[in-house]
C-alpha cells in the first residue's frame, strides 16, 4: 500500500529523538523479516510505545501497521496520521471486523504490531495478554516477534504527568527471535523475559524511583495494586 504519511512522520520523529538527545538502543532487529508478514508483540508501558516499537523494526526497512483503539482514530490530530500510516482501528465492541482487517494485513506482507495486554501496565511488568496476537499468528501463518520497550514510561504513561520535553532519556527496544504461536501465556513469559533484560541492562538502575518496578527497588505499583488501580469503579452511593 502506499506510504506518504508515514516515512515524514518517521522523519519528524528521528528529529525529534535528536533535539531530545534520546540514548535510544535497539537489540534484535535482525529477528524482523525484510519482506512477508509478521506479528510484532510487545509489551506496553507508555502511551508512546508504538513509536518506539516500531522503531524497532526500521532496520529492516519495515512499517509497523499497529491496532490501536478506535477512539484515537476519532481525534482530530491523531486520526488523519493514524489513518494516514494504516494503522488498525480497534473496536472492543466490534473486535471481529479489526482481527479479519488485521488478519489480511498479514496475508498480503505487512507487519502488523499488537499490544497484548490491551492496556498500559501501571506495574511496568507484563499483563495478562489477549489471545489476539497469538491467534492471528497462527491463522496467517506468519512469525510471531516478541517484543519489549523500556524507558518510554518516563515520558508520558497512565497515571503520571506528561514530560515529552525530557532530555537525555535512556529507551531500549528488544525484539526477540520468532516463535511459533502457542499459547498466550508462552507469548506473556517470552515478552516478561525481554522485559527483565531490557530492564537489567538499562543504564540508570532507577531503585527509588517511579518509573522502576517495585520487584527490582522502583516505587511503581505491585502488580496486585495495579489491578486494583485498573478495576472499574461502581457507580458512586447517592
């Protein structure tokens, strides 16, 4: 399909990493195919992920097309670059017609980026993940990259202040080798595994601080908390 939204967008983005002076560190992007489809899964901890995610699959000459929520194709900013890059409106109320629209993406040879777990997670450790990635994989017949960001969270994540101005901010992308789809749950442990070594080489060990996870010193939420942080709220009493 063609692309004249997206390579500028990439443009101004590089540009953007530059003025910011992002350390910005990428493993494993040899694991993405230079042609044919693939299901790129990572982990999701900002609201900037897919940028950086699909960061990962420049060096080979890839474009991400990333399913995302509905709702930020109906912004007035956001929608036209969105539609413009072809990325995938989610609908949760009618999820079928994203998974075939994502599932011919992958049969004619795109990259199609996912966020298993649906939602940012505020304890930076991996969710429970949706049978979506893991699905469409096996159905199209394609490679399945687990995938993991870090960093990003400092920038702007659920729950926190926006600092998109931060300068000199260290983010690590890890994509891994391809694995068969299996199980949901073996997909959750590969991308925890990446996680764990994206966070342990990270260059600042961030004990103390709110960006770290509570497991390795940070003062994130336990993942016990977050769910209580995440679970809807009844209506309030009269």
């Amino acid at each position: 399909m063609p692309d004249r939204v997206y390579p500028p967008v990439i443009a101004a983005a590089k540009l953007m990493f530059r003025v910011l002076d992002l350390r910005i560190a990428r493993e494993g992007t040899e694991h993405v195919p230079t042609t044919g489809g693939a299901v790129l899964a990572s982990n999701h901890v900002s609201y900037l992920d897919f940028i950086f995610a699909g960061f990962g699959a420049l060096p080979a000459r890839r474009l991400v097309r990333f399913m995302a929520k509905h709702e930020v194709f109906k912004h007035p900013v956001s929608g036209p670059l969105m539609r413009g890059m072809h990325h995938i409106p989610v609908d949760r109320g009618a999820g079928q017609a994203s998974y075939q629209q994502a599932l011919t993406a992958l049969r004619s040879g795109e990259v199609v980026g996912i966020f298993p777990e649906a939602t940012i997670s505020r304890s930076f450790t991996v969710k429970e993940v949706k049978s979506g990635a893991v699905r469409l994989a096996a159905e199209a017949g394609v490679p399945l990259l687990p995938t993991a960001v870090w960093g990003t969270q400092r920038l702007w994540t659920k729950g926190r202040p926006k600092s998109l101005t931060q300068r000199h901010v260290p983010i690590t992308i890890v994509v891994g080798e391809p694995i068969e789809p299996t199980t949901d749950a073996a997909l959750r442990t590969r991308v925890q595994e990446l996680l764990d070594h994206a966070q342990k080489s990270y260059p600042e060990s961030g004990e103390g601080q709110w960006w770290q996870p509570a497991h390795l010193g940070g003062t994130a939420p336990t993942p016990e908390e977050a769910a209580r942080l995440d679970a809807p709220r009844g209506p309030s009493p009269a």
